[in-house]
C-alpha cells in the first residue's frame, strides 16, 4: 500500500541547497521512498535570533512511500545522521540537516518521539510556504483547512 508523506527539509550549515538536495537523493535511494514532487527553496531566518546562527534554507518534499509513519521517521533520522547531524542534539542549534514528517496521509499520531501532522506546522511560515508551492489546497487533518488558508491566516 502507498502513502502519502510531505517531509520539511531545511539547513543552516555549509552549501544549505547542496545538503537538502543530497538528503532528498539519499531518501530516495532506498528504494521504498519515492519523491513524487519538490517545493521551491526558501530563505529563512533561525527561529531564535539569539542564537546568533546564519539563515536556514526551507524546503518540503512530498513522497509516496511503503513505509509506516514509525519507519519512515527512522529513514529519515538515518539520513540525517549519515549528513552528520548527531541523534541526541541541543534545541535549535545549527544543522546540516533537519528533516520532518509534517503531515502523513490523513492521520493523527500523537506519540511522545512523533506527532502527525507536525504540532507546529500550522505556525510556520517556513513550512506553509513550500507546502502551499506544493499543494495549496491538501488539507491539515486536526484543524480542517488547506495550507493555503493556512497561510492566509499566518501572514494575515
């Protein structure tokens, strides 16, 4: 059976467009994910100014894959640990890689490691952004509305 999964990819260290392009490729190479389309790629500023660290590089990814929402998160912790993003990591610090399952089908999981959709994605003008160049009208499965009304709200 297929799903469908759009994926956040950002980064704030190094070529930031070359580790999102890479971290795409080596989603896909596996085999049982299938990159069926990509977002444009947006500059972002940190979430916490104070950090002091260099603007992000937003993109989103929407895939079909084989995999449960558990394995695919797995995948991608994979990847982003073979980019050189450690497993165990301070909040909001620098990364080559980040990468998140924003929303997968239309389920709801709440689970302490993996909530579905993303518990933030309705407040990201990084994510709403690359998803509403995606799919403006897929539809956020809690709150019931498109991203792009989404968005419309967020930027007012």
């Amino acid at each position: 059976m297929s799903h469908v999964a759009y994926i956040g990819v950002g980064s704030n260290l190094g070529d930031r467009r070359k580790n999102c392009l890479d971290a795409i490729r080596s989603i896909e190479a596996s085999g049982d994910i299938f990159v069926v389309k990509v977002s444009g790629w947006f500059d972002t500023p940190p979430e916490d100014i104070s950090i002091g660290q260099s603007n992000f590089i937003n993109g989103v990814v929407k895939v079909e894959t084989s995999l449960s929402p558990r394995s695919l998160l797995t995948r991608l912790m994979d990847v982003e640990e073979l980019m050189g993003r450690p497993r165990v990591r301070e909040k909001g610090m620098p990364r080559t890689i980040d990468l998140d399952i924003l929303i997968y089908d239309d389920i709801i999981l709440e689970e302490e490691d993996l909530k579905i959709p993303h518990p933030l994605l309705h407040k990201r003008l990084f994510v709403l952004r690359p998803l509403c160049d995606i799919d403006p009208s897929l539809v956020h499965p809690v709150l019931g509305v498109s991203v792009e009304e989404l968005l419309r709200r967020l930027v007012g």
